[in-house]
C-alpha cells in the first residue's frame, strides 16, 4: 500500500515537471502573411529621375538628380549632385557632384534629358541649370566617354544657349536674343567631338518686322562678316 502511494505521488511529480516544462518552452513564431505583406517595399525613383538606353549594345541607365529642399511639382529644383545607375546594379556607376542649379521643374517639361549631342551614336547627358529671364536657356552637358564609360563635362557645350541637335545634318543650332531688337541664330560643326563655331546669322530691327540680316563665318577664332542686307518678316 505505501508502495503504491509512492508510484502515485512519483508520477503526479513527474507529470508536473512535463507540465512545467512545456510551458516554458519558447514557441517557435512563423512570421504571418499579413506582417510580411506590410515589409517596406523598395522606394521608387523621384519623379524627376529619367531612365533609358544611351546605347543599344548598352544596358538600360537611370540618372537620378541629388537635390536639396522639397521640389514642387511645378517649381524648381536644387540639383546638387547626379547619380548614374546601371540596371541589374547595386552601385552606383558614376556620381556627378559639385552642382548647384536653380532648375526649373514640371512633369510636361523635364529638365534632365538623354540626347546625342556630338553624334557618336551615345546619348548624352543634360540639365537645365537655370531659368532666364529671357529666351537664352543655360544647360549643363555630359558627353558620354565610351573608352571609361563615363560621362565627362563639356565646358563648350556648356557656353551654347538653347541649343537644338540636328543629328541628320550633323550640326548643332543656339537661337539667342540679346536685346529686344537684336536676335540670333548660330550654328556649330563638331570637331574632335566638341563643338565648333562655323555660322551666325543676326537679325537688328529697326521697325516692327524689318530688320538688316548680318551673316558672319567662324575664321581664326573670331567671327568675319560675309554678308549684310535688309530683310522682312513673312
């Protein structure tokens, strides 16, 4: 009988300590569908940033400008830096620091462009760096080295008002006003893959829609005129 009542009581014991035991034991938590669904996905690039091919042998770039302060969605831009991604890249290919632009900004508008600007068939790189108070807009241009695989600044290009790339003939156009009677056209060859002066034509008015047409070539560095007479507008 007493041996019994031990058995009794050992088991009792033993079935608390299992108890006990399991109680204390950490369970394992698998982690729901709902909390993995609520994990941040990745941001996506600003607005303003562009991406395209600057080359068909190329993978596809994004080019992501560094600004400081909110932008609006119809205001200006504080471009500090750019940032040149490679798709399937985690890093960045090329960083282009030291700027400081007064951009101006709308979706319809974008002020950051990839266009062949010394048509080596690469596109290159440009933004808008200020908004003038006349029609001569400023940009900074990027030439795209394919030997380093960088883009690399072009201080001549810079130097252009508004220019336009006429890649099928080969030449580039900056239409400028200096006065509200003097406006001009001139246009560049590319040389060595930079620009270079080759024509101007200038328009001085001296009566609504009469003006005297100055056409002047690019010799020894300065420009020579070659050609004065009057004209009309349509």
């Amino acid at each position: 009988m007493r041996r019994a009542r031990i058995a009794a009581a050992t088991a009792i014991c033993c079935a608390a300590l299992v108890a006990c035991g399991e109680s204390q034991a950490p369970a394992m938590q698998t982690p729901s569908p709902a909390a993995e669904a609520s994990a941040p996905a990745p941001a996506p690039p600003p607005a303003y940033a562009i991406s395209g091919r600057i080359h068909a042998d190329l993978p596809p770039m994004t080019f992501t400008p560094v600004v400081e302060g909110a932008p609006g969605p119809a205001g200006v831009l504080h471009v500090r830096a750019i940032e040149i991604q490679r798709a399937g890249e985690a890093r960045p290919l090329q960083r282009i620091d030291g700027l400081a632009t007064e951009t101006p900004w709308s979706p319809p508008s974008p002020a950051l462009e990839l266009v062949d600007m010394n048509f080596d068939g690469y596109a290159d790189l440009r933004l808008v760096e200020g908004r003038p108070a006349g029609p001569n807009v400023p940009y900074l241009n990027w030439l795209y080295d394919p030997a380093s695989g960088r883009f690399v600044g072009s201080p001549a290009l810079d130097g252009i008002a508004s220019p336009s790339f006429d890649a099928a003939a080969r030449v580039i156009r900056s239409a400028w006003r200096d006065g509200p009677a003097r406006y001009g056209t001139d246009v560049y060859v590319i040389q060595d893959g930079q620009p270079v002066p080759s024509r101007r034509e200038v328009k001085r008015y001296t009566q609504p829609g009469a003006y005297t047409l100055e056409v002047s070539a690019w010799v020894d560095g300065t420009w020579k005129p070659v050609e004065t007479r009057p004209g009309r507008d349509p």
